[in-house]
C-alpha cells in the first residue's frame, strides 16, 4: 500500500495510528487523508517530500493504488518525472481504477514512454485519462489483443497522435475491437509517411474502417498482407485506397490478401511508376475475382522476373488485356509471341495468326476435355493446362499432386462398355445460395477452431502422425479431448495440409462456408482421424489394438469365427465366389491376407490356430466416429443448422448454363475426383478396377466441375448402377444443387437402361453418397422416405485411404 516509500519512512508513517488504522483496513480513505493533512507539516520535518505527501494523497484511488503497486518492482520507471508527477498521477490512477493488472502494465510501461510528449499536453491528458479503459474494453481487456494495442499499436503510430486525430483513434479502437492492434501496426502504421493533414487522417480512417468490413474474420492476415502496399501510398499517397484499394476489397473481399500480397511483389519488379500502371493492376483484379492472383502470379510476376513483360506493366497495357481476353490459359510463354503478332498484325490477318499461336493449347484443352490426347506435348505445357482445366476453380491440391497421379496411372476407357460411353449437352438454372432470412445471420462459432488452425496452418510441417494418434485415443480415454479440442484440430489440419489438402481463406459466404463444413463432416471424420490413427496401428499394433478395445470393448469370438469360415470353405458357391465370401467375413472382424486359399483347406481348428495367431489390423469405424463426436459433434451439428439459414434461388427464365456429361477413364481423365474434392482421389486399386467409372462435368470453356463416381454391384444374378455424387463447389455455387444431382441421377438411368441394369443405386451413406452437403440435403429430401435395398452382403466403395464399403441404398431407378 505504501510501496514507494523507503523502508525508513514506511517505518516512520506506521507510527501514526490514522496510518496503521488505514494499511489494516480499520479506517477509510476519506478519514485517512483527514490524517494526513492533520500531520503533513510533522512528517517534512522528518524528511517526507512534498511529492511523498502528494503520492500519498492518492489513496483515495485505493484499487487503482493496488495496481500501481504491484507494479513498482517491475522495469517500469518510477523515476521518469515525465511521466509521473503530482500532475499526471491522479490520472494515472483514474485509468487504473478501470483497468486490470495486464493492461495497465503495457500502458505504463510502452504506450506512456512511447507518447510522453503528448502526455504533457493538458487537454490530450484528459482524453486519455477517459479514452485508455474505454480503449482497452473494445481490444478485449487482457491477452494479446490488448498487448498489441498498447505495446505496438499506439507507439507505432505515435507521431499521429494529437489533439484532433485522437477522437478518431478512439473510434478506430472501438470499430476494430480485438483487431485494433494489428489495425494500427499493419493498417495504419502502412500509410501514415503519406498522412499530411488532418483531412488526410480522416479520408485514412474511414477507408480503413471499410476495410474491416470486407475482411471479417480474416483481420490479422488481411492487414498483414495489406503492409505489402507501403510503397504504393508512398508513391500515390491517401489517394490510392480510392484508386486501387477499395475497388479491389469490394471485388475481391478477403481474397484481396493474396493480390495484395501479389501486388507488393509486383512492385518490388519495378512493374509499377505511375498511375496507369496502377490502373492496370485494378483491372486484373475487378475484372477475373477469383483467377485474378493466377494471373498476377503466373503472367505479371512472372512474366516481370523472366524478363518477357517490360517494366513498368503498363508499357504494354491494350496487349496484355488482349491476351488475357484471348488466350485459353494463363501460361506466359505464349505471352512473347502473342505480342509479336500484335504489333506486326491488323484485322482479320492478326486475328488468323493468333488463332495459330492458341490452336496447339486450345487443341490440348479440347483434347484434354475429350480425353483424347492426339500426340506428346511439351511437359510445360500439357501439366499446366491440365491443372488449370481440373483446379482453376478450386486450387486447394498441389499441381505436384495432380502430375504424380497421371504419370502413373493408365488408360482404361476399355473398363467403359461401349455403350456407356456418353456424353450429354445439359442446361440448368442459375442462380445462388441466400440467407432466407437477412435478419438471421449465420453465426460462424461453430467454425471458430478450425478457422483459426487454418489461417495459423499454411505448409507442411514434421508431424509425427502416430505419436499423435496415441494422444488422440488416450485423451479420449481420459475424457480430456474437449479440454484440447484446439491443439488436437490444428494437429488434424496439419496432416491434412501434408498430404496435399487444405481450405481456402475464410469467408462469410456460402460456398466457403461450405467447404468448412464438409471438411469438418467428410474429411475429419471419414479420412484424417482414420489416417492418422492408421499410423498408430501400424507404428505399435499392439498398443494400438489394446487402447481400440478398451474403448470399443471389443471380443472376437475366434472359435465361432473358425466355423463360420469353415461352413463357407464346405459350401456349394463356386470356388472364386467362396474365396471372395470368406475374405469378406475375415475382414469384417478386422483379419486380413493378401491370399486366402491356404486357409480354405483348413479344418475348424487349423482355422482357430491360425486366427489365434494374427493380429486384427484395421482402425475400427467405431473408434473413429468416438472420436469425432467427441472432439467435432456438437460443433458439426450447428454448422448443419446455421447453413440451413441459406437457400437456393433461381435468377429466372432463360438464366440457364450449359454443360456436357461425360463418362470417362481416359488417361487424360485420371485426375478427375480432385476436382470431386473426393480423399478416394489417389486410390489406385479403385481407378484400376473395371466396374469404376467416372462422370466428368465440364462447361462450354472446358472447365471441369466434378460429377459421380459409378460402381457396379453384382448380387443374385441381378446388376446394380451405383452412383456417388460429387459435384464440385464452384458449379453448386452457380447453378441448382437439385438440377445437378437430378440431372446426374436422369443420366445414369440412362446408361443403366442401356447395359440392362436392374436399378440405379445411391448408397444411404452420406458419407459416400455425396462430400457436398446441398447434395445431401436434395439425396435426404427426395429418397429419405422411399424404399431402401440392402444386399445381403457389404461391397466395397473404395480402398484407400480409406476402406468405404456399403450395404443399404435408395433405389433411384
């Protein structure tokens, strides 16, 4: 309580009873300072200063006075008269008095030192002395929001603060929220060298502000990738948010961090002098939204640093719009020659010469659509065209991935009866996703981790994957799961991003929305946890099996096992359905070999012996959904109902989009289910079976857009067409998700009338029947009622990475 005082005064103070009556708590404030004032001539003549009795005095501050205390053994210096005097401790208190521990140190200890001429300024200081708690409530009070707001955000803009921008600040603070730290060291702090007057700081503030409502959820990367436009303020001053920034955040909303961070390299390239160059960059980025940062990757940037584009950008700016109007995909080779054509062509002659420079790569697309390749093409050519006909609506998998996948895999359009072999022109109707109700707004903290570990996650890491799982299962044990939701999420994620799948930037929209959703309800659930606890198995089965049937309490009856394998070894099937029945049932009770044979000759007990002798070694469906719910049910459950709140609405008669159907294996094909956002995508032993076909959407351009994975399914003489419908998002976002999965569903009835097929099949699984929830939504509504067939056995789906296997479906047909 009287922290600053020498030993030998305390020791002195303590001897006067209104002072030891006070420190124990017996007397108030009020009847201390009567003390005190009664005394005050006594204590200077036993050394206490003016400015001793002055800090005494404000103890009528008596929470403010703890917290002042408990800091005084810290770095922050007392001695600094600057900054504590008679004059500005009582306002110091005053700000203490509303604030905790943690904040008050920051401010004492950077904002103050930081700011200490504005702090001698009379009517400043009493903006402060009200403004500061007001400041630290809307950062968030404590942690590192308000750290950021104090330690960095305020110093850093330090030199704008005075008696007119000060009220600004506050309402920047108040608008930003726990935001407001990197608002001021990222977004301000980036423009404040070209603030010149205070009409200056109130056109900054307000465009800033804006900002912040184009970048919900996303503010730290936004504002970090925002400092990449430094140079462009310096050079253009206030007036570039009016001339590039806003018109770009409207277009592109969060997806502006990328082309932010594009146009900061762009500049670095020397591509940018003046405002024409400018002007340029804007039109890239309004006019192509989502392939805009393609374009300024792949054909600016590029094109900068290998010299085919001069420098600055806008030296050739009527050819580059051209060629990106013209040319049928983004690689800048075709650049060069395209400008030769030109400057040296007019009319109708220039158009035939660049119809001759695209005809080899609009060939290669045409072809890669047809999945009839005619010749060898150049490596740096075919595997960029490829990518960006599969990916340029969803670049979540690396090209990496996409060129390993057609190297080894082979062409099997034979697998295809010639008959099914069919493409189908389709129009449906356009429209989008809305809210059905504006004044009920979809709440994002369902989505709140996983945002978070998306943002936080954003390359492959070391990741030890079977340690991890260990974890997963013991914290599941201990039912410490939920205490650590975050740590094990982010874990999940990172795996995921190794293996090549990660999420786009958040947004409050409905396909992003989406995408998260079907991450958490698919991925997670389906493929990561079942991954990584495959790890686990495979690193120390019997760890692993010992901790699965712990929670799974699992016994395998190995003797009624033995004959039950034994009674189907003795039965009339023919030997190749015998052998397949029997592996069937030793791998529904976790027994696996490669052959199958050796054991169909053994007795009952030989079979005991040999099943006593292996070790089960599949991850249990059951342990995996545990998990799950455990770690992600309830959220997942309210990412179902909050997009619910969307539905979609057609534009009207004759909105229609067209598209062509194709049923395809071709080699040039194989890399069709990534653009399914399907995990069964590297699946060799599925794209190698015969009865596994794909239907592959592409538009008019040669864009593919997802489509279905079909099986055949044989059972009693009878053959089942079944169907999982994979759309990709960017098509659901356009046109109606009923329209799609009918249109699908009408196609394959088609192909199944053809080959004779006894039905048309989706499996009741979502799991399987569908990755895109508003394809669940339509499969639910329009056969959740109907009849359902079950076979009498369970017949594979897939393999890898995960084993899907199904019995029950709708009958479509």
């Amino acid at each position: 309580m009287f922290e600053f005082l020498t030993e030998e005064k305390m020791k002195i103070l303590l001897e006067y009873p209104f002072a030891k009556d006070y420190q124990e708590g017996d007397i108030s404030a009020d009847q201390f300072l009567g003390g005190l004032d009664a005394f005050s001539s006594e204590l200077r003549s036993r050394g206490f200063s003016d400015h001793d009795l002055q800090l005494l005095r404000f103890q009528k501050f008596r929470r403010g006075w703890r917290i002042i205390g408990a800091l005084v053994p810290t770095d922050i210096k007392w001695s600094d008269k600057d900054l504590f005097n008679s004059r500005t401790m009582p306002g110091i208190y005053e700000i203490a008095e509303e604030s905790v521990l943690e904040t008050m140190y920051n401010i004492l200890r950077y904002t103050f030192p930081a700011i200490r001429l504005i702090i001698i300024q009379d009517k400043l200081w009493e903006g402060l002395i009200k403004d500061l708690p007001k400041m630290a409530k809307a950062a968030g009070k404590v942690g590192e929001n308000v750290k950021g707001l104090f330690k960095e955000g305020l110093p850093a803009v330090k030199d704008l603060i005075n008696e007119k921008t000060w009220p600004d600040m506050v309402e920047m603070v108040e608008a930003a929220g726990q935001n407001a730290g990197t608002l001021f060291t990222q977004g301000l702090f980036t423009v404040k060298r070209c603030i010149k007057n205070h009409d200056d700081f109130v056109l900054v503030k307000s465009r800033l502000l804006r900002l912040l409502e184009f970048c919900e959820g996303a503010e730290p990367q936004y504002f970090g990738s925002f400092g990449h436009l430094g140079p462009f303020f310096d050079r253009f001053g206030p007036g570039f948010f009016d001339s590039f920034v806003m018109p770009v955040a409207k277009s592109q909303k969060v997806g502006a961090l990328l082309v932010f961070r594009s146009c900061g390299e762009i500049f670095r390239e020397h591509g940018v002098v003046d405002e024409k160059d400018v002007d340029l960059l804007r039109f890239i980025c309004t006019k192509y939204l989502t392939r805009a940062n393609v374009i300024l990757r792949d054909i600016i940037i590029k094109g900068l640093e290998e010299g085919l584009i001069p420098k600055p950008v806008s030296q050739e700016v009527d050819i580059i719009k051209a060629f990106l109007e013209e040319t049928p995909t983004y690689l800048v080779s075709l650049y060069p020659p395209f400008r030769s054509l030109y400057l040296g062509h007019t009319g109708d002659e220039r158009i035939e010469k660049v119809a001759a420079l695209f005809k080899d790569v609009k060939k290669l697309k045409k072809e890669i659509m047809t999945g009839e390749v005619s010749k060898e093409y150049d490596e740096n050519i075919f595997f960029p065209v490829l990518y960006y006909i599969f990916a340029c609506h969803d670049i979540t998998v690396p090209k990496e991935n996409y060129i390993h996948i057609y190297k080894e895999r082979k062409d099997r359009q034979d697998d295809i009866p010639k008959k099914a072999q069919l493409s189908l022109n389709v129009k449906l109707s356009k429209g989008a996703h809305l809210l059905k109700d504006e004044k009920n707004p979809v709440k994002e903290d369902a989505w709140g981790i996983l945002i978070k570990v998306a943002r936080e996650v954003k390359s492959k890491q070391d990741f030890n994957a079977a340690s991890f799982g260990f974890e997963l299962i013991q914290a599941y044990t201990d039912n410490s799961l939920q205490d650590k939701r975050e740590q094990f999420i982010k874990g999940i994620y990172q795996f995921s991003v190794n293996h090549g799948w990660s999420l786009p930037d958040f947004r409050m929209e409905f396909d992003v929305l989406a995408k998260y959703k079907e991450f958490v309800g698919d991925r997670i659930v389906n493929d990561l946890i079942y991954g990584i606890l495959k790890e686990s198995m495979e690193k120390d089965p019997r760890r692993f099996f010992a901790m699965q049937n712990q929670i799974l309490v699992k016994k395998v009856d190995l003797t009624g096992l033995a004959k039950q394998l034994f009674g189907i070894s003795r039965s009339n099937m023919p030997h190749e359905k015998k052998v397949d029945v029997f592996g069937k049932v030793l791998r529904q009770n976790g027994f696996h070999t490669e052959d199958v044979t050796p054991l169909i000759i053994m007795d009952p007990a030989q079979l005991n012996v040999w099943l006593s002798s292996q070790q089960p070694n599949v991850v249990e469906k059951g342990l995996t959904a545990k998990i799950f719910h455990a770690l992600y049910g309830e959220e997942y459950e309210s990412m179902q109902d909050e997009m619910s709140k969307f539905e979609f609405k057609k534009e009207g008669w004759g909105k229609g989009k067209e598209y062509v159907f194709t049923i395809s294996k071709h080699k040039a094909h194989c890399v069709a289910m990534f653009n399914m956002g399907v995990c069964v995508a590297p699946d060799d032993k599925l794209w190698n079976s015969p009865d596994f076909w794909q239907l592959i959407i592409f538009d008019k351009e040669g864009d593919a857009h997802g489509g279905a994975i079909l099986r055949t399914i044989e059972e009693n003489n009878k053959k089942y067409l079944v169907i999982s419908i994979q759309p990709s998002s960017s098509i659901l976002n356009e046109v109606s998700p009923f329209q799609v999965a009918d249109s699908i569903i009408r196609f394959c009835i088609v192909i199944a009338k053809r080959l004779k097929y006894n039905n048309v099949l989706i499996p009741v699984s979502s799991a399987i029947h569908s990755n895109r929830g508003s394809i669940q939504q339509v499969i639910t509504e329009k056969y959740g009622q109907s009849v359902q067939l079950k076979t009498e056995n369970e017949h594979e789906f897939s393999y890898s990475p995960h084993n899907y296997k199904y019995q029950e479906f709708y009958i479509a047909y």
